[in-house]
C-alpha cells in the first residue's frame, strides 16, 4: 500500500508498507533506501522479511524516488534525520505496540546510524547495510565540500556513483540505469552531511546500546569499509554484531551470491525478536 506524509514546508513523502498477511508481525521493519535511488528497488528485501513474518514500512528521502523536493537537494543539514523522525512516529501510531527496527543502507544507514546515535527517538533494533559512514574522499573532493556548502549549498552536481559498483550482477546494474527514479544529483549540502555525519556516529559508538546488526562490503568502492569496521569495534560487546562480505561490492543485497547476506539477516532477526 502506498501513501504519503505532508511535511510541515508542503513537501511530500512517498511512503510504503508490505503487510504480513493474517497475522499479527513479529515487528516492523523501516527501510531507508541510498543515494540516488528509492524504496522500489527494496521489493525483494520487503517481500524477504514478509516471509519471515515482519511487517515492512519505507519512504523515499526528500529529492528522491516520488517524494517531492528538488532532486538531490537537501533543504537543511538534518532534514533527512527530521524526516525519518516524522515517519517513524507515523510508524508507531500505525503499528503500536510492536518492535520497530531500522534498516538502512548506504545513505540511508548513515541516516538512520544518526537518529539513533543523536537519540531523536527510541527504536528496538538497527539494520546498517553497507552504511555511508566513511564515502572515501579524496584532497580534493573534501576540499570542494568545505567550500561549496558556503558558497552554493544548493548548487547540484553528479553525485559520483558508478553504476557497474553497485553488484557483480549485469541485471542489476542494467536496471539501476534503465530506472527513471534514480538519478545521480547531490548537492553541497547534502554532501557535507554525508562527508561529515559519520564522524556523529563514530563518537557515539563507545555508548551505543540499541541492538545492531552491521553487514558490510569488503570490497565496497562506494564506500569505505574500514569505517564500518571501527564502528563496530569501538561499540561495547555484544551489542553490535557485524560480518564483512569480503567479496561482494556495495549492494549487498543486489549480489549475485546474496543467499549468505539473507541468512545472517535472518538468524540476527531470528535471536532477537
């Protein structure tokens, strides 16, 4: 089913929930999508953990997928962790009483690795897909992001992904390039938060206390992997469990061997709620 959720500047939110039919979910599942695509290309993850008896809601961050806003456009520093503050507090109202995970990839796990690291609002467990806690910079691309954002943070240009790094999967990379709702746009703004917003979470990794499944690439070229890796050691025991796939690229879930990277969201899944 798909709906939308006004914002208080008129924007729109394109949001989507898959049911578990004739039963009452174990918990909810929050997608958020990364950079340049939409909640779409989820359907396969979605339709996954309906069969494991979770009830899946996602939405297309502003400027992406069939949200309104400028594509690639970052009105205010924090307003994709704003927005996700809106929609989980639609989440609870529409499913109270039930666990509610994040589950983020990419953007969308530096996005959701936010909100619980800044503590906007409580949740029960946390997803990080090949999150954007690192994007790997070189000289002078940090060089540009610190000017940019003062001079033109609205100013938009590519956004720098190689649509043959995303999976070992011709198919895949075929339809990311045929689907007229990605696109490849970002700009100052939003590149600020994404070079900078990881260093929020890394801080607030010695404390972190919701439980976190990492599940990353260790062949990533999208981004850095390493970064993953000091989260998940600088977290106190037993709270964060990660695997690296030292093989697989970005889209861990859009691999050709993606089987394992199921089994390990499953049996986390499984142990927990």
């Amino acid at each position: 089913m798909s709906t939308v959720l006004k914002r208080p500047d008129g924007e729109t939110l394109a949001l989507r929930e898959w049911t578990v039919e004739g039963a009452s979910p174990r918990a909810v599942v929050q997608l958020l999508h990364g950079l340049g695509e939409h909640m779409g290309r989820y359907e396969h993850v979605a339709q996954r953990l309906n069969s494991w008896g979770f009830a899946v809601r996602a939405h297309d961050h502003y400027g992406h997928g069939q949200s309104s806003g400028v594509r690639g456009g970052l009105p205010s520093t924090l307003r994709l962790i704003d927005d996700l503050a809106a929609v989980v507090d639609a989440t609870r109202r529409a499913c109270p009483e039930v666990p509610l995970i994040l589950f983020g990839h990419s953007l969308g796990g530096l996005v959701a690795s936010s909100f619980v690291a800044r503590g906007v609002r409580p949740v029960e467990g946390l997803v990080l897909s090949s999150p954007g806690l690192d994007p790997g910079l070189d000289a002078v691309q940090k060089m540009l992001i610190a000017v940019l954002p003062r001079i033109a943070p609205d100013m938009r240009v590519g956004n720098g992904i190689d649509s043959s790094d995303i999976s070992h999967d011709p198919a895949v990379v075929q339809a990311y390039r045929d689907d007229p709702l990605n696109h490849d746009r970002i700009c100052g703004r939003l590149a600020r938060f994404l070079s900078e917003e990881g260093a929020v979470v890394q801080a607030a990794a010695p404390r972190w206390k919701v439980p976190t499944l990492l599940l990353y690439s260790g062949d990533d070229k999208l981004v850095r992997p390493a970064a993953s890796a000091a989260f998940a050691q600088a977290a106190p025991a037993g709270v964060v469990s990660a695997t690296c796939f030292d093989t697989l690229f970005h889209e861990i879930f859009n691999e050709l061997h993606a089987e394992p990277v199921f089994a390990a969201l499953r049996d986390w899944l499984e142990q927990r709620f």
